[in-house]
C-alpha cells in the first residue's frame, strides 16, 4: 500500500505543477518568470515533504488525501469554484506578469512567501493531529471528535491552513489584480464550513459541545 500511495501522491503532485507551470508561464508568454518559478518551488518542496513524511508513518492519512468524493450539491459548488478561481487566478497573474498592469514589489512577494508557508507548516499540523481528515466532507467510522493541538484554538484549522495559502498565491507572484480574483476564497470557505458544521453537529458525539468551548469556526479572534 505504501509504495502505491506514495506513486499516486507523486504523481498527482507532479501533474498538479505540470498544470500550473502551463497557465503561468503560457499566460506570461515567457519562462522567465521568476515569481512564477518561486511557486512552483513552494508548492513542490513542502507538499512532497508532507506527502513523504505520511506516506512513511501513516499512509492512510494520505490515502484519505488523495480521495475526493463530494455528495453535498453545496460542498461540489465550492470545489468547484475554488478550481476555477485558481486557474483564473493563475492565468490572470502571468497576464499581469507579460503586461505589467498592478506590479508588486518584491518584499511582499518575500513576506506572501513566508505566509504560504506559514499556511503548509499548520497544514502540516492538522493532517498529524487529525486521523480523520480527509478532503471530502463526511463522517467516517469510528470517528471521534478532535479537540487537541490547532482544534483549541478555531473548530476548522485545515479551511484556515488553506486561506493562509491561497491568498499568499497571487501576492508571490507579484500581482495587485490577481490577489483580487483569489479576495472571495475566504467567503468560500465559510460557506464550506457552514454546511460540514451541520453535519458535525448532526452525527459526531460531542461536537455541539466542542462549539461551546472553541467560539471560533476559522480566524481567532474573528469568526
């Protein structure tokens, strides 16, 4: 199972950045993009260190990674637009790249590349925290409530791993109109959470009280 795992993992990742390299650089006209680059770099590196790392002592963890098999109309909505809005988000940033329409200077490139990975080190933390997690929502068997490491602070750790990620996205890459298109994720988001919480409540013991001690869904402090 082990070495299966870690070839699909493999892979999808490399495929992942095949994709994206195809939209940056095919948009900016050029491979000489070097914040372009830098992503990819920044998706690579951390995402097989974790995927290595899970796939040595716990591949089932990252077997439940690789599945994506929504059943809500809501939860396939939001896939699906965060889908859309990272390939137009990219696309649109190699544009702004090749036309120079809303440069960024590069300390906030540096300072996005720090945050995006900021955002991989607390994904990172969840996926060795939670069993359970996995990329569909749903109730598993034998699923127990999760309320140590990161779930003390915010009910949903992993939504808020990826806000941190995907707004760093259009920032490294040196784009004002990009982070635009990337500005809705965090609604997205929301709207996610809302729907699983229904489910939680609904189906895992312990959870209605989990909500009465952790008030924040995502962002402390916040909401």
């Amino acid at each position: 199972m082990r070495g299966n795992v870690l070839l699909r993992a493999g892979g999808k990742l490399l495929s992942g950045l095949v994709l994206m390299g195809l939209l940056l650089f095919g948009s900016a006209g050029t491979i000489a993009f070097p914040r372009g680059w830098a992503l990819l770099a920044l998706f690579a590196v951390p995402t097989a260190l974790i995927g290595l790392l899970l796939g040595r002592y716990a591949p089932e963890r990252l077997e439940k990674r690789l599945r994506m098999r929504e059943t809500e109309r809501a939860q396939r909505l939001v896939v699906a637009l965060s889908g859309l809005m990272l390939t137009a988000g990219l696309a649109v940033a190699g544009l702004d790249a090749r036309f120079g329409w809303t440069p960024l200077p590069v300390w906030l490139s540096a300072a996005a590349g720090a945050l995006f990975l900021a955002g991989y080190a607390l994904y990172g933390e969840v996926l060795r925290e939670n069993a359970f997690l996995s990329r569909s929502v749903e109730l598993q068997e034998g699923q127990r409530l999760i309320d140590t490491g990161p779930y003390r602070a915010v009910r949903h750790p992993m939504y808020l791993a990826t806000v941190l990620i995907f707004l760093a996205i259009p920032l490294v890459l040196g784009s004002g109109i990009a982070f635009l298109v990337f500005l809705p994720y965090p609604a997205l988001m929301a709207l996610r959470i809302q729907n699983e919480e229904k489910l939680l409540r609904d189906g895992l013991e312990g959870y209605a009280e989990y909500c009465q001690r952790v008030r924040y869904r995502m962002i402390p402090y916040f909401w």
